[in-house]
C-alpha cells in the first residue's frame, strides 16, 4: 500500500519483518508510542527495534509483520461491492480500535484504513494500528482531542471506502460509502459511552451490577473495579465500573488451557470448551472441574480436529481462525 517513507520486508529466521526508513525524531517518536501500545495489550504491530544514522538525521524502525493479516482491499475484495457483514465487522473494528487508542491515552492523529491491518477473529474483525507516526501518547484524552481524531477517521474512511468503489468500478456507490464512514462515528459513540455510562441502582440490587458487569464482559471488557457512591437521586447508588482492555475471553480461555488466542476466537472456543463439558458430565454422570473439562477438550476435541485442519489449510492460515470457522 502507499507510504510515504521506503518501507522494505526482511525474512529473518522465519519471522517477518517490516523496515520503514524515517527522519530520526518521527521514528523515536513511533517506536516509543508502538512500546507504549505494547505495554498496554492494545491492537498494534509489535516494535522489534530502532537502528538510527544520526549523522543522516535518519532512522529505521523495525517491526514484526502481524501474521494471518489482510488490508482493507484485500479483505473487502472478496465480497461484492457495497455494504456486506464484512464491511460492517471492519467498520465496527475501526470504531473498536480507536475507542482502544484514546482510552489508552493515545492520539492517533492519521486514523485511515491505509494505516490499519485486519484479522479476522472468531465472528468478528480485529483492527490493528499499523502506522503510529503521528500519534502522542498523554496521561488522558480531552474531548475536543477525541474529537478530532475521530473527525480525522471519519474522513479517511470516506476515502477509502469510495477508492475501493471506484477500483471495483462502482462509481454509484460513492456516496455510499460516504454514509457508512459516517456511520463510524455513531459506532464509537454508542461503545464509548457504554463503557463510561454510569447509572443509579437500588442499595443492595446486585442483579442490577452483575447485569452492567456481565454486558461489559461480552464486550470483551474485564472489570478491573465497581464503585457504588451516594447518588443524587434520594437513597440510591451510583454505579461507576472501571474496565481493562478488551481481552476477558481471551485471558480466560488461557487461563484453563494455556492457548493464547484473539478476544473474538476465545469467546467462540470457550463456548466450545463449556458446551463439551456439559455433554461429557451428563454422558459420564459425574462433574467435572475446570481443569478436567479443559484438558479432556484440548485432548479430544481441539487438537485432533486442528491436526485434521493443518494439511487442508496450509501453513499460511490461521489454525485457529480456521476452528472457529
């Protein structure tokens, strides 16, 4: 795809590697902003190392390509022009994927389809932040800062969208293309408050704060605090949750099997997981722990059909992807 510094791909031990030669102080910057992401768990390509020429005011980042990976024209090819669920999972991704950034502290600045690599994850898409020379990391975001990024977003994916209609030649489905960009911002919205919404509940209602933490959960969301706090509204709480990154599903799924998966394939294999156990405790007649549930899944249900899937996928598709699938 485009990009505005020479971007060359290195095969090193049978790792990709993605080398983007910059001016010194924007490669500093995007190295210090992808470590930032790292350290966080959120959606970017993983930094592998920075090489500088100082005396060249010049820089190589270096970067790990992200496997099983696909951009936005190749994902989208696939299927006929104009809105499809596919185009609907990437739009959802790129909200998600901003909502991640800003509550992260970080201020994308060049928020595009162009700068974003996509993963199919379980039934839904994944969107990683790929290009990061624009981006500041702050403690917190102001909303005017929010703002503009997502005016920025909104913007690009209209681009994108109609560039994608013109090389399909689909010149009538620009305007489209336009609506559903805009779409993006209701998106974010709608995630963005759901997560800082706070309500007010009756002293002692605990189906009502299992409800807010049970919704935020299927999300992907892990609740890392609930305050319940004197409300305005004569003898009710109010409830304020403080959530994590989007990876409950997926901390769990590793939790009882060690597997190491995306948040959408997790949720589907726990579903799985769960579903064989209840099968195995009423064919056996007995209950089974987490653990015994989780290894007798892995032993005769994951890893044998994963064993039956390698030769049929190849080596370049996800295993996984293709279970969920």
């Amino acid at each position: 795809g485009p990009s505005r510094h020479l971007v060359r791909f290195l095969v090193v031990d049978g790792a990709l590697l993605a080398l983007k030669e910059e001016p010194l102080e924007i490669a500093r910057r995007e190295f210090e902003v992808l470590r930032h992401l790292e350290e966080l768990e959120l959606p970017a390509v993983e930094p592998v190392g920075l090489a500088e020429a100082v005396e060249r005011d010049a820089a190589i980042l270096v970067t790990r390509y992200l496997a099983h990976s696909l951009q936005y024209r190749r994902l989208l090819a696939r299927f006929s022009p104009g809105p499809n669920p596919y185009r609907d999972r990437l739009l959802d991704a790129m909200a998600g994927l901003l909502v991640d950034l800003h509550r992260g502290g970080v201020w994308w600045g060049d928020c595009s389809l162009s700068n974003t690599l996509f993963r199919r994850d379980g039934d839904k898409i994944q969107a990683y932040l790929v290009d990061a020379e624009t981006s500041e990391v702050h403690p917190s975001l102001s909303d005017g800062q929010r703002e503009a990024d997502l005016e920025v977003l909104v913007e690009n994916v209209a681009f994108g969208l109609a560039d994608l209609a013109a090389l399909q030649g689909r010149p009538d489905l620009m305007d489209e293309a336009i609506a559903a960009a805009e779409a993006v911002r209701d998106r974010y919205r709608l995630l963005w408050d759901e997560i800082h919404a706070v309500g007010d509940v009756e002293p002692g209602d605990r189906h009502a704060v299992a409800a807010r933490i049970r919704g935020l959960n299927e999300l992907g969301f892990a609740v890392e605090e609930v305050a319940l706090e004197p409300s305005t509204e004569g003898g009710r709480l109010r409830l304020r949750v403080a959530v994590a990154t989007r990876r409950f599903h997926a901390r769990e799924l590793e939790r009882l099997t060690g597997l190491r998966v995306l948040e959408g394939q997790a949720r589907l294999l726990l579903n799985d997981l769960r579903e064989y156990r209840t099968w195995l405790e009423h064919a056996e007649g007995r209950r089974f722990t987490d653990a015994e549930g989780a290894e007798r899944w892995l032993g005769e249900v994951l890893e044998p059909t994963l064993a039956r899937l390698g030769p049929a996928i190849g080596p370049d598709r996800d295993p996984i992807q293709a279970y969920c699938d």
